[in-house]
C-alpha cells in the first residue's frame, strides 16, 4: 500500500518540479583538434620536403664521386695501355 501512495506523490513531484540536465562538453573544444592536426601535418610535410632536399643532395654528390672514380679508372686504364706498349717495344729491342 506504501508503494501505491508513494508512486502517485513521486509522479506529482517529477512533473512539477522536473529537472533538466543538459550535458556540457569537457576539456579542450573540438575545433582546436582540426588546427593541431594541420599544423602536425604542416610539420611532417617540411620534413618530408627537407628529406627530399637532402636525398637529392646525397645523390646527386654521388653521382659526382662516381664520375670522378670513372675518369680515374679511364685515366689509370690509359697509363697502363701505354706502359704496356713501352714494355712490349723494350722487349722487342
């Protein structure tokens, strides 16, 4: 009998003085996210361009000390041709 008295006077209470609960957001706002998230990739992107830049640098004074060793290889095959003709002649005399 308890519970019918006291379901009819909580219905009265909750119409009456209802209460609204409204949920507010915690922390950083949500537009932040999106501006941190475009400077980390302005970030990554420099650092991929200066990778770039620095890959081409590497490669490119490689290809300069391959074409030094080349000529030197060319030059040393020269030196040898001729020393080798100038041994055949001292030979031949």
């Amino acid at each position: 009998m308890s519970n019918i008295i006291k379901s009819t006077y909580t219905n009265k209470l909750s119409d009456e003085n209802a209460k609204h609960i409204q949920v507010i957001p915690f922390g950083f706002p949500i537009q932040d996210e999106p501006a941190e998230e475009h400077l980390q990739q302005e970030n990554a992107q420099h650092v991929i361009e200066q990778a770039h830049s620095e890959a081409e640098i590497i490669k490119a004074e490689a290809d300069a000390y391959r074409k030094r060793a080349q000529n030197e290889v060319e030059r040393l095959k020269k030196q040898w041709e001729e020393e080798k003709v100038l041994l055949f002649q001292q030979e031949q005399k």
